[in-house]
C-alpha cells in the first residue's frame, strides 16, 4: 500500500521518527527515502510546520497518515516536494490538502500527479467524504493543480479562493455527490 506510487514518483507518507530526521536534517532521513534531499528542502514554511507535525503526531499517532507526505523523483531519487492534509479527516469526512513543490521542480507536471494520486488513496478511506483546500489567487499553479483534480471553486475571501470535491464514493447529508 504505502509509498503510493505514479510512473514518475514515491510519495512517503512520514511517520514520527521520520518527520524527527528531517527535522533536525539528520542524515538517516535520506536513507529512509532512498533518496537525496536538496539543500533548499524543507523550504521555510514546511521547516516552520514540522514541530506541530511532531507534537501532533506525539499526542494522537492516529494523525498518520494524514499528514505530510515526502514527493521522491523515482528516476533522479531526489525529494522535490511534499504533499498532504492538513491532520484527520474531522466529523463530517472533510480533509484538508496542501502541497509544495520546490521551485526547480515546478511546471513539469509532478503537483498534478502527487496530488491526484493521494486524493485517489484519500477517497479510498471510507472515512473520507470531501477534499476542501484554498489557495492565493494570485497562484496559478497551485490554482490548475485544484482544477485538474476536479476541484470546483467555492468561494472567495480577501486574496484566497476556497475549493471543494465530494468523495463520489460517499453522500454528505444534504450533498449530491458528483458523477
């Protein structure tokens, strides 16, 4: 089942002692991956988030596997991004994603395919009933990313636009699901 696997990566989900290791840039996080890990990864905002992954993770295990996930190029064996939720689907199956992709990697596809098949691993939790995210507006990438995964926009507040997609798998009380 886990790493989720496309024709082009590996996507990790991180349990505790690893999201520790890339933490503190501790050499065996690499090793765990079987790949390298850029100098300019995690970039600043991931760096920021991982001590509330960590304690998260310390006081409910049961928040892995939602959320961060590593993107490794299977060919370059190289992280180039991550991918995930942002923690456990709540109590009505509502997930929240996010990603990023290293700057030198970007425009080639790789978001597109890491995200698409973690939501298809996400709809595959009978838990999960929708996928919520938001984005800048003015960040196109981010933007055809949520399109391309059938997102459908929901509404906008100040500088953020807000998307969702129904798990077609399930039907929220009061939700058509989408075919």
């Amino acid at each position: 089942m886990l790493p989720v696997q496309t024709n082009r990566l590996l996507i990790y989900p991180c349990r505790l002692p690893l999201l520790t290791e890339i933490y503190l840039r501790h050499p065996h996080a690499a090793d765990k991956l079987s790949a390298t890990l850029p100098d300019n990864w995690p970039q600043q905002e991931l760096r920021e988030m991982l001590p509330h992954f960590i304690e998260l993770l310390q006081h409910d295990p049961r928040s892995f596997p939602w959320l961060m996930w590593i993107i490794v190029n299977k060919e370059m064996k190289m992280v180039i991004g991550e991918v995930g939720f942002k923690g456990r689907p709540d109590e009505n199956g509502v997930i929240e994603i996010g990603y990023s992709l290293l700057p030198q990697y970007q425009r080639n596809g790789y978001m597109k395919e890491a995200a698409t098949a973690l939501v298809q691993w996400a709809f595959g939790q009978p838990e999960v009933k929708k996928l919520v995210a938001e984005s800048h507006l003015s960040n196109i990438g981010s933007i055809k990313v949520l399109t391309a995964l059938g997102m459908k926009a929901t509404g906008i507040d100040g500088e953020m636009q807000y998307w969702e997609l129904i798990n077609r798998r399930t039907n929220l009380p009061g939700s058509v699901a989408q075919t």
